[in-house]
C-alpha cells in the first residue's frame, strides 16, 4: 500500500480481488490499510464491514456500519449495504 498511497483505488480494488477470490485475511488488510489512509471513504468501510459480516463477525460489522452512518447519513449505497446485512442477519438468525 505505501508503494501506491494515492487515492486508495488500487488497494480498493486489489481488496475486493482477494475478498472475492476468498483470502478473506488479504482482503482485510487491505481494507484496514485504506480506511487508515483514507478514514472517510465509505468504500473501504463498505468493504470490510461486508468481509466482516461474511464471516459472520456481527458485532464487528455493525461498528463499521455505524461508523459509515455517521460520516455519510442516509447515502443510497450505504442504505442498500446495510439492508443486506441485516436480511444476512435475520436468515442466520432463522
């Protein structure tokens, strides 16, 4: 990641290739890096809090979602993710 600090968009990408190639551990790093270099991008919120819920790391999950509603309200992609999770939620729950 510091050899392409930037805008994050390469290591957005690469975090999304791992996650869905399924080397969750990569993916998660990567998504740690780019909130840490960019703490307001809520893709990189969106994409660790989904990686967290996948591995059903609830608690976890919601502390990323809370903290994409509070630096981004009621943004339409947000609202979607978080629908998900909590459908994710209730069919486990089922």
């Amino acid at each position: 990641v510091k050899r392409f600090p930037g805008e994050g968009g390469f290591q957005l990408h690469l975090a999304r290739l791992y996650h869905q190639a399924g080397q969750t551990g990569r993916a998660a790093i990567l998504y740690r890096q780019g909130l840490a270099l960019k703490p307001k991008e809520l893709r990189f919120r969106l994409g660790y809090a989904r990686l967290l819920a996948g591995e059903k790391r609830w608690n976890d999950a919601v502390l990323q979602y809370r903290a994409a509603l509070e630096l981004h309200g009621r943004d339409p992609m947000l609202m979607a993710a978080m629908g998900d999770f909590y459908r994710q939620v209730a069919q486990e729950a089922a």
